[in-house]
C-alpha cells in the first residue's frame, strides 16, 4: 500500500471550534487516518497531520483547506509564525511505498484543485518546476501582508488559481518534501533580539556580516536546519524556532546540544524545548542513546527508557506533558492487535494461555521464555556496564546489553506473530469447501498458513540461539555477582529453543513439500543440538564459579 503524510498548517491556533471543524473535514474521508493535531496560541496556528493512500490523502487536503477559507479571515489574524493564507502550507510527504517524484504529481494535482477554488496557489520544494521559486521563505516573504503588491509582480505570478490576492483567505503553498521536524528551544530570556542572534549563529543560512565594507555571508554550524528567534507572550520566554529539514544531517539531539553551547556563550540559558507535531521514533531513540553515551553510561536499554532520557534531558516536557504515544509516528500508525499479547499484564497473559483458547500455545511461550532468557543477559551486561571499578569497561558491556535489547525485541514480536500464524490456519480450515474450485482454494491457503506457522517458529529457533553468545560471554565475563542470571539466562535460551522446535516439527508434518520439510527439520534439529551443547557451557561457567 502507498502512504503519504500531509501536514497542512492553518492560521487558527486559538479556537478550538474553528479547529474542529477543519479537522473534522479530513476524518470524514475513508483511508485517512488523522494522527495529530498541534495548536499553538501564540503562533495563532495549528499543525495538523494525517495519513493515508494518496487519493484519499489529497481528497481531505482539498476539503480541509476548502473549510478553512471559509472559516478563517486573515484580515484579522495575529500570530508569531510567518503567515500568508488560512491555509498556509500544506506540505505532503512519501511514507511507505512511493517516491518522491511520484508524491510531487500528487501535490500538483491538489494545488490545481485548489486553484480552482479562486485561490491562489504556489507550488514548492519537489512539487516547483522552477528551483528559484521553491524555498518556502522566499515564497512567503513579505507575508499576508505584502502580498497584496508582491502578487501582482510578473515573478510572482502564482502557480493556480487568479494572480489577485483574497483578503479573507490569503494565499496557499503546497509542495512535496522530506519529512521535517519542527522544534523549539526555550530559552531563559525574553529578548527576541538575543534569540534570532543565537538562531543565527546555528542556522544552516547563518548571518550577513560587513568585512573591509563588503557585505559577505557567515554560515551557521547546523546543516539543513532554519531557524528564527521570538518571543513566545503565552509562555514568557523566547524560543529558537527551528525546522530540522534532514534529521539524518542535523538530529534533535545534536540541534539541543548546538542551541545549548551557542545560548551559554551569549549568557543564556536553555530551558527546555518542544517539538510541534510529530517525530520518528529512531530520533528519539538516537538522542537517548547520544545523552546516555555523554554519561558513559550503558545504552542497552529498553526503548522505553531511551525515550524518557531523551524527554528529560531536552526538556520536552517543560511545557506540557510530552506523551510518546501521542507524538511519535510509528506508535500512532501501530496496530494494536498485532501486540495484543506483549501489552498484557503478566498475570493476564498466563490467564489467557491457560484458557480454553488453543492460543497462545506453545510457540508463543517459547518465544517470551526466550525474551526473558536474553533479558536476564542484558541484566548482566548492564550491571557489569555500571559495577564499581570497572569504568573503563562501559563501552564493552553497552554494546552487549543493545544486542540484548535486540534479540529480546525481536522475541517479543515472536510471540504474537506465533499466535497470529496459528490463527491463519484456522482461517484457512474455515473457508468454505462446497465446490471443487472452493476446495482447491482452501488447500492452498492451508498450505500456505501452514508453511508460515513453521517459518515463525523457526525464526524463534535462530534468534533465541543466536542470543546463548550474549549469555555464554555474560557468564564468562561479566558481573560474578549476577553469574546465576546468566545461567537462568541459558536454561530459557535452551527451553526456547527446543519448545519452538517442537512447533516447527508440529506443523510441519501437515506441509505438503516434503523436500522443504526434510530440510528444515534437519536445519532446526542442528540449531537444537548446538543450543544444548552450549546450554552446558554455561551452566559449567556458572557452577564453577557459585563453587557450592
């Protein structure tokens, strides 16, 4: 399936009512999904996200600017943030399965759309033919404002809709880009001046400086950011306005720090930040891990935990509360059943396995007692991380316990892709069998669940084995005052291992290829017998060194 993300901006960040029935607009449109909606009182604009397939993306695009002309007059709007229409930018961006040449046309064709409205539109980034009209500052300068005389300059012309600007509605920009991350940094002052000189030192444009009566320019230290300073009145403080245009270029993390270093050498402090909108989840991820690292600290934590150290240490709960689940994309765009088991309660997913249910089974149980095996190691690697005279030693053990966070991440997924394959057989078994045409069909989908049910337990098999080396090396090295976690550690591993083999053998004395399965019972039963052998190890390690 093909996704695009759209992330209009409206001119409305105080009524809430206005904001509803904008954003009410897009929800009606089958196969969109909205994800986040952002107001900000002193910008006076809100930042709406959503996503779908591009037909249905560009459809409630179309109908949500269409509304927001009709409810938002411009001659009347205040606001913080550059500005030119009610709808002052509607950027779309390609998500899963689409490129950006082919999200520009989408763009194209929702400009063109809303041309026809008697609006005047201008295309940018990807979407703009003309590279000299493609920065979406130097389409809005001048803003609401100036637009009035800059509309009518033959370079100005826009790109759909009458070369005659509309009081009410303003102008609109829509364009095809990268995903960007819009950030603020807060600031201990409330000099607007003093910001914009620190936004300045750090943008990627930097600042016009005079030398020997020549005016030259002095690039800013942060790649493919841009940045403005203001003055926020509803927070009492000004802020480093920043758009993060390459996150892979300039993380959040590092843009934190840089803002950080420039405000100390001016006398000022940072705050706290805030992101608007929505971010990646390895953005965050990254930035726990950079500050943990900075401490010399393990980073084999859960992500969990990455995601709080990176809200503490940026302060993007100063604010208000900062709720992952709320802002990060992929948690919004998760489905919910396909994690239905790892998000229950202990207590509720040992209930649920000794129900009348035949799933979860015993696959599913073999991949989480290989999750806890491989957690019990990383346990070890991150104490050993942490022990008392063992400083120098952090590095080693933190890359153990991300390599435990891995495997025991992957194992997780295992347990509800276990079940998910078992209940693809009972699907199978369900479909109707009254014809010829009706049972041919019901074979091969038989046997194709079939064939899945075995691949997933087998895939529990290799990742539980591949995590006795974290264990082995634990045991061996590692904290002597945990070395029985690491030996519980290996009885799971083992456990995991031949439980899951038993589900692959299981299954496949129902798959009809019997090459394939000749094949994979002699792959596993080798997997087995080394897991065994190296369970021994271990457990030898362990026994030796507990000495009683």
């Amino acid at each position: 399936m093909q996704l695009i993300e759209c992330v209009p901006n409206f001119s409305e960040g105080n009524d809430l009512n206005i904001i509803k029935q904008i954003t009410d607009e897009i929800e009606k449109v089958e196969g969109v999904r909205l994800l986040n909606v952002d107001p900000g009182k002193a910008t006076n604009r809100t930042v709406v996200t959503f996503v779908g397939e591009p037909n249905a993306v560009i459809e409630a695009a179309y109908l949500a600017i269409k509304k927001a002309g009709e409810l938002i007059d411009m001659s009347k709007h205040k606001g913080e943030h550059p500005r030119m229409g009610a709808t002052d930018v509607c950027p779309l961006i390609p998500i899963a399965n689409i490129s950006m040449e082919e999200t520009a046309v989408y763009a194209q064709q929702l400009a063109k759309r809303i041309g026809e409205l008697q609006l005047p539109v201008y295309l940018y980034e990807t979407a703009q033919p003309k590279k000299e009209r493609s920065n979406l500052s130097v389409i809005r300068a001048g803003e609401y404002e100036g637009f009035f005389k800059k509309i009518k300059l033959p370079e100005w012309k826009p790109d759909f809709g009458p070369a005659e600007f509309d009081a009410k509605r303003g102008a609109t920009v829509i364009g095809a880009r990268d995903f960007l991350v819009a950030y603020n940094i807060n600031l201990n002052t409330t000099s607007t001046r003093r910001a914009n000189a620190i936004a300045f030192d750090v943008r990627e444009a930097g600042r016009n400086i005079e030398t020997d009566g020549k005016k030259i320019n002095q690039p800013g230290t942060l790649k493919s950011v841009k940045a403005i300073g203001w003055y926020i009145e509803e927070y009492g403080v000004a802020q480093i306005s920043m758009n993060l245009t390459n996150i892979n270029i300039t993380p959040v993390h590092i843009a934190f720090d840089e803002v950080c270093s420039k405000a100390t050498a001016r006398g000022i402090r940072v705050t706290g930040s805030e992101l608007v909108g929505l971010i990646p989840l390895k953005a965050l991820l990254d930035a726990g891990k950079y500050f943990l690292q900075k401490q010399q600290r393990s980073i084999g934590v859960s992500e969990n935990e990455l995601i709080k150290i990176a809200i503490k240490t940026m302060g993007l709960d100063e604010l208000q509360p900062f709720k992952p689940e709320e802002r990060i994309i992929e948690y919004l765009l998760a489905e919910k059943a396909s994690s239905k088991l790892i998000n229950m309660q202990l207590n509720n997913f040992a209930d649920e396995t000794a129900s009348e249910s035949p799933a979860p089974g015993g696959g599913s149980i073999a991949a989480y007692v290989g999750a806890l095996g491989v957690s019990l190691a990383t346990m070890v690697a991150n104490l050993s991380s942490h022990k008392k005279g063992w400083d120098d030693r952090w590095q080693e053990f933190s890359n153990w316990a991300e390599k435990g966070q891995q495997y025991k991440n992957e194992l997780l997924q295992l347990v509800d892709a276990d079940t998910a394959a078992f209940n693809k057989i009972m699907e199978a078994f369900a479909l109707p069998k009254a014809t010829a045409e009706e049972k041919t069909q019901r074979t091969e989908a038989i046997q194709q669940a079939t064939k899945y049910a075995i691949e997933i337990p087998f895939k529990v098999m290799q990742t539980a084995a591949a995590s006795m080396e974290l264990v082995k090396t634990m045991a061996a090295v590692g904290n002597p005052n945990s070395v029985s976690d690491a030996g519980v550690g290996a009885l799971c591993i083992r456990s995991a291992v031949m439980g899951a083999f038993m589900n692959v053998r299981i299954n496949a004395s129902g798959y009809s290829d019997k090459d394939y399965v000749k094949d994979i019972v002699a792959k596993g039963k080798a997997i087995e017998n080394n897991i065994i052998a190296q369970e021994a190890e271990v457990l030898q390690i362990v026994n030796e060194k507990i000495g009683v």
